[in-house]
C-alpha cells in the first residue's frame, strides 16, 4: 500500500508535468499572438484603434522574449515555492496602520484583467481543472486545493498579466489583443491539465472520478435532478487515454460543468475570488415565479460552456450509463467501436416487420379505413419485439431490440407530437435497429447520424400542443419523404441518415422562407434588413479604408461611418447600385468632405457657400430615407456646421487637391471597391441598433435581458433554426419558434404561433437567454429523454434485456 510519501511525490510529479507541459507551449503562445498582432495591423480600422494596434505590435516586437521569460520563470518559481495569491505590494506593511488605503489604477486595472483571464480559462478548462483538482485532494487528503496553488486559473492568470507588464507592455495593448490572448492561454491551460490528468490516471489514482465531495450546495435549494427517473450520474472525460470521470449516482445535472461553486472564496467558474461572476452582473430576473432558481441558473451559466455544450455532455452521461448496465448483462456490448454482422434470421424478421408496418399505415390512407392509433401502435411494437427477438441469434442482439423498442415506446407516447407525425417515427424503428445492431456506437454517441435525425425532426414539432395546432403539409410530406428515403436503403448504415439529415436542414431553411405562411412574410423582411446592414458594414468597410490616411476631421469621419454608410445602404437597396439617387448620395459625401477641409483662399469660402444649401438639403433627405427622426437629424447637422465653421477659420486640416479628387473618383466606384459579402467579417461594434426597422410585421427587440457571458453568447450562435422556445417579452410569455438566420448568425428571427415575427441582434438574444427570458420548450432532445426513460425501466428490470 502506498504510503504518503509515495501520495506526495506523485503529487508533486503531477504538478511538474502540468508546468513542463505549459512551459513547452509557451513559445508558440507567444509567437502566435505576435503574428496575430502583425495582421490586426493590416486590418482596417479607425485611427485611434490603428494607432493601439501599432503601439501593440511594438510592444510585442521588442518585449515577447522577456514575456516568455518572466512568465516561464514565474511558473518554475511557483512549482518550487508557490505563487503568492496576494502581491508583494498589496499587502499591508509591519506595524501600519490597518485602516483603508488608496489602490492605484494600474493595479486595480490588473485585477480586472486578471480576473477576466481567469473566467476564459476556466471557461474552457473547468471540467478538466475538476478532475485535476479531484485526484490530487484525494492524493493529499485535503478538501481543496491552496489558494495559491499554481494550479489554479487566478494564479497563472496573475502570472501572464505580471509578466507582461514587466515586460513593458501596457495594459492598453493586452486589451487590444485580449480576445485571441484569452483563447491561446486558455487552450494551452486545457491541454496542460490534461496532460496531468492523464499522467495520475497511468499511475492509477483515481480512473473513476467523483466530484460529489465538490458539489457546494445551498442548504435551501434542492439537488438539482433529483427526482428525476434514471438520471445519469457519469460526465465524460474526452482523452486520448480514453477514462472517463463519474460522478455515482446523482441526477441528470451531476458532473464537472454541472455545479456551481468549487469551494470557499471561489466563483462559479473556479476562480477564486469570483472571478467567474465578471460580465454577470446585470442579474438574472427571469420569469415571473422563477425565484432564486432562475438567479442560481443563470449563475451556472457562466461557467465553462454554453448550455447546449452542457447539455451534451449531460447526454453522453446517460449514454455512459445506458452502456455500462448493458455490459453488465452482455459484455460485449462494452466495446462500440467494432462494426456487427446482421444475423440472416434477424435482417428477414426486420424486412417482414418493416413491410407490415408500411402496409398498414398506407391502408389507414385509404377512404373509410381506420386511423392507426398510439395504443395499437404500441400494441403492434410489443408483438413485433417479441418476434423479432426470436429471430435474434445473439444475446448483444436481443439486448439491442430490447433498448430500441424502449426508445420508441417513448418517442411514441410523447403527447405533443402530432398524430400525422407519429406514425413517421414508428417507420423509422426498424431503419434503426438495422443500425444499432451493425454500429453499435449508436448506443455511445449523441452525434450519431440517425439520433441526430429524430433529435432534428423532433425539435421542429415538439414546441406546442398538438391538440390545438398541426403541423403543416410541407413539413410533414418532408418528414414522410426522409422516412421512405431511409427505408428505401437498408444497407447503406449511417450514410442515408446522414444524407437526409442534411437534407432536411435545407429543406427547413427554404420552408420557413418560402413554404411557411406564417413565417414567409417576416423572413422576407428580415431578409432585407440582413441586405441594408451587410451593404451598410461593406461602405463602412470601404469608407474607413478610403480615409485611413486622410486628414478628415473626427466629426465628418464620424458621420460618414455611422450615418451616411447606412444612408448609402439604404439607397442601394431602394433604388439600385447603379441610380442615379446613389450617385447624389456619393457627390454629397464628396462634397461634405471637401467642404469640412481648411478654406484659406476668399474664392474656396464663397464655392463652399453657394453649395452649402443644397448639400445640407441632401443630407437631410438622406437621412430621412432611413428613417432618422427630425430631431437627430438637427444633432448631426449642428455637428456638421461647428466642423464648416472650423474649416472656415483654417482651424482643419488640409486636403491636398489631387487627394480630393482620387477620393471623389473612388466613391463613383465605390460599389467595385466593396468586399465580397461572404468574406466580411461582422464585429458586433459594428452592426448597428435595428429598432428603425420595426413594423406591425416585424418586431425588433431593442431591450431587456442581462448582461450576457460568453457561454451565453456562444449558446446564442449554437441555436439551430426549426427549434421551439419560450418568449417572455412585452408582457407576453408565448412558445415561439426559430425561423431565420442570417448576417452570420448575428441576426435571429422567432415567429410565433399567431405568425408575429421577433427579431434579434446576437448580444440581445443571448442577453435574454442570459436572464431566462427565452427558454428552450425542451430541456433535452428527443432521443437522449426517450434514452433516459429506457434506462429507469432497464434500472429496474435489467433482464428484459435478454429475455
């Protein structure tokens, strides 16, 4: 038995192969980030953002090297004497005073970025961090770990934020480089816990991870999942070592990203000091009734995945569990990654049980005939179980009949799928026994083709209630038409579910803008909108480019980007590229440019006057054409006439002629100088407030919700056009489904039942997911709650399996 030396050294090991790993990967870290640096250069941008970029490339040119060597310095320091949580210079002197001092900027602003760093990394690193955490408390027989323990994401936070600084990086320049800075360090973290993990793992510590020690609860909240039947206990471990960590026992939500607090002084991230609640604070009021389980919820939210990310791993956990008791029963089921022969007596009785079903559902067609109801439904899927598992010539394929018929007896007696729907699902049985007993990954993947298929094609009829609503005739006759594709080619495995299930999201796309009376209208608008911002992005584009290196006064720049880009836009749209209201558009622009420069001669003052009045007029009809209200338009145009006024007493800069010219033939061109649309690349800074779009037809939600976190904003991007929500807006909580996507994604629309269409900008729909505002109608996806429900009655009985 091992002694605790041993337990010591092994822990002490693990750690210096988690800092090895670091320090090996930390020259292309910085390396990477130095030629990310290089092309932020070379991309447009305004000229105080130019100038940032500039002074950061510097900065990195001349400091990367003694950024690298602080920083691996500073990691081999903390893995022999510990990283001080606490700076040197932070603490209280001997003797002092214990009353309040003043903190400086810098530091403060440190703090900040240290904090923001931290949630990044654990963002992506919590599971692993947890299971790290796990093996080495229980190596050393304490509950958690230091809080100075290099370990931990505050800490090698602290020590990249110190380490640039003393560098001779400003925080200026991090800031400019934080968002691909954070994804490096925190992917090179992952990769470094994991290392580590799989280094105890080979020495034996802990295969099998529980985290139940871990799991901080309030007393006054239950367990989350508790009652819920079969729930899986078990998160999977992704490795190439191919261990899995388990929490045992537990509802449905137990494992690494599933709790909320780590321990004492830690936020839900695992940083300590709460760094995890940064960008959170906006709180989560979600609906009326949802009390501190929607506050605790959105808390766990920000931890390190989106909740669609979550989700999968909650259903891999189920999956885990299905697997595990199976093997109990028949070992061979254990092992997923080898391909099974259809027995000859097993593939018949399927073919015969297929034919059947589809005779009879065709008869239910004809005038007079019966309707198939679920009862005789389910009837007929207990007598074909029992036949087919007389066919069956071995146990790993009557245990495989048995799963499957549990999963459609409880696809099959889900209420709020329609009844012209249902008997679709009862045709695909057979198609998918055919695969689960050939590919028995099936039972070990939720990204299996088929489960993607009935999860796809479930979430598009699963969000109202089928007794007030059915579904319409296109989407069902492409729901008929992806069942008799699949019938059609029984041997070709996972490729025809994978086929059709491509096909089926197209088809979704064309039927919610074409097919769909409810949605087509709003999806139309939606549409144009998407071309007046796209077109409105690309002048942008082109204008700040155009005036990278010319003297135009802020003011004027000002307005080109963010008023009259919009006014070009708008006009394209309306009238044409090629117009003749495009072409005024542009001649004002011109001449809004010219006049804003230094008149220093009598004759350049009187031209300016004479054109003043109709330039002045065009672009306030400019402005109207978008939508402008009176009153900002007088905001801007005071604007505009304090920037003349200064161009009038030579106060502006002065635009060489020749330079004014090339401008002017360069905005009559303006539309060949555009970027492809498909290649711009859409900033949230730059996609505008779309609430002057708003009609009777199509509402823009321009309000509400909570400060979204990243996982949030990345849920919002995940969501899948076809899925069903809740919607609390505007006094009205109602289901509504997602229609349209577009703008590369930054542009979401839902539509309701009564066909009134929402749309919304990216952060706005995940600052409402944020606050439980919009709510998926279904927890988890078909497959995984009909896998969960299979699982509570083989928990009880596990040998129906094989009989």
């Amino acid at each position: 038995m091992a002694s605790s030396a041993d337990h010591a050294r092994i822990a002490e090991q693990a750690r210096r192969t988690f800092a090895e790993q670091l320090v090996k990967g930390l020259a292309a870290v910085v390396n990477g980030l130095a030629e990310t640096a290089s092309r932020l250069l070379d991309q447009p941008a305004e000229h105080a953002r130019f100038v940032r970029r500039r002074e950061l490339l510097h900065e990195l040119n001349k400091g990367a090297a003694t950024w690298h060597k602080a920083m691996v310095h500073s990691l081999r320091n903390a893995l022999l004497v510990g990283a001080s949580a606490v700076r040197s210079g932070d603490l209280p002197r001997p003797g002092g005073s214990a009353g309040l001092t003043l903190v400086d900027d810098d530091t403060i602003e440190r703090e900040i970025l240290t904090s923001r760093l931290a949630l990044a990394i654990m963002d992506q690193a919590a599971a692993e961090f947890s299971d790290l955490r796990a093996r080495l408390s229980a190596l050393e027989k304490r509950s958690e770990l230091e809080p100075n323990d290099m370990l931990r994401a505050q800490v090698l936070a602290r020590i990249a934020v110190d380490a640039w600084r003393s560098a001779g990086c400003s925080l200026d320049s991090w800031r400019e480089l934080q968002g691909p800075l954070h994804d490096d360090l925190a992917a090179l973290v992952v990769e470094a816990y994991h290392e580590a993990n799989r280094w105890l793992v080979s020495h034996g510590v802990m295969v099998e991870v529980d985290l139940h020690p871990f799991i901080r609860r309030s007393r006054n909240v239950p367990m989350a999942g508790a009652s819920a039947a079969g729930g899986g206990g078990s998160s999977g471990y992704g490795g190439s070592s191919g261990f899995r960590s388990s929490a045992t026992g537990g509802g449905p939500g137990v494992g690494p990203s599933a709790f909320v607090a780590h321990g004492p002084g830690q936020g839900p991230a695992g940083a300590p000091g709460g760094a995890g609640t940064a960008g959170g604070a906006g709180g989560g009021r979600g609906p009326a009734g949802a009390g501190r389980g929607a506050v605790a919820e959105e808390t766990r939210l920000m931890t390190q995945a989106s909740p669609l990310g979550r989700a999968g791993e909650r259903a891999e956990a189920v999956l885990g569990r299905l697997n595990r008791l199976v093997a109990r029963q028949v070992q061979v089921f254990a092992d997923t990654t080898r391909a099974h022969a259809l027995s000859p007596g097993l593939a018949q009785a399927i073919s015969q049980h297929e034919q059947g079903l589809r005779r009879r559902i065709a008869a239910t067609g004809r005038r007079g005939a019966p309707t198939v109801t679920t009862p005789a439904l389910l009837e007929e899927l207990q007598q074909r179980k029992t036949a087919l598992k007389q066919a069956a010539a071995t146990p790993e394929e009557r245990a495989t009949i048995e799963i499957v018929a549990l999963l459609f007896q409880s696809i099959l007696t889900e209420e709020r799928i329609p009844a012209a729907v249902r008997v679709w699902f009862a045709r695909l049985q057979m198609p998918v026994l055919r695969v689960a007993v050939t590919e028995p990954d099936f039972f070990a993947t939720v990204d299996h083709p088929a489960r993607r298929l009935i999860d796809r094609m479930g979430a598009c009829v699963l969000g109202f209630d089928s007794s007030t609503r059915t579904v319409g005739d296109a989407l069902e006759k492409e729901i008929k038409r992806v069942v008799q594709v699949v019938e059609a080619y029984p041997d070709t495995g996972r490729r025809v579910f994978q086929t059709v299930l491509t096909e089926f999201e197209k088809f979704l796309e064309y039927y919610f803008s074409t097919e769909n009376e409810a949605t087509r209208r709003g999806v139309s608008l939606a549409q144009q909108v998407e071309q007046r911002e796209t077109l409105a992005i690309q002048y942008t584009i082109e204008l700040r480019r155009m005036l990278a290196e010319v003297p135009v006064q802020d003011s004027v720049r000002a307005f080109l980007f963010q008023v009259w880009a919009d006014v070009l836009a708008t006009t394209a749209v309306r009238y044409g590229a090629q117009s003749e209201e495009i072409r005024t558009a542009k001649r004002a622009a011109s001449d809004l440019i010219w006049s804003a420069s230094a008149k220093v001669t009598r004759e350049e003052r009187a031209e300016v006057i004479r054109r003043l009045t109709p330039l002045l007029k065009t672009l306030r009809d400019g402005m109207s054409a978008t939508g402008m209200d009176p009153a900002r338009q007088d905001e801007h145009i005071q604007v505009l006439n304090n920037s003349l006024a200064a161009a009038f007493t030579a106060k502006a800069p002065v635009i060489p002629t020749e330079r004014l010219q090339e401008l002017a033939e360069r905005l009559e061109s303006l539309e060949e100088l555009l970027p492809d649309a498909a290649e711009v690349t859409i900033d949230d800074a730059i996609v505008r407030d779309l609430s002057g779009h708003e009609s009777s037809e199509l509402e823009v939600v321009a309000e509400g919700g909570s400060m979204p976190t990243p996982a949030m904003l990345s849920w919002a991007r995940e969501l899948q056009v076809g899925g069903w929500y809740m919607l609390d807006y505007r006094g009205r909580n109602e289901p509504v489904q997602l229609a349209w996507l577009g703008l590369q994604k930054k542009l979401s629309m839902f539509v309701t039942a009564q066909g009134r269409c929402v749309l919304f900008q990216q952060h706005r729909l995940a600052s409402f997911l944020q606050a439980g505002l919009l709510l998926p109608a279904q927890d988890e996806s078909l497959s995984v709650r009909a896998t969960r429900s299979a699982l509570a009655k083989l928990d009880v009985d596990p040998a129906r399996l094989l009989a």
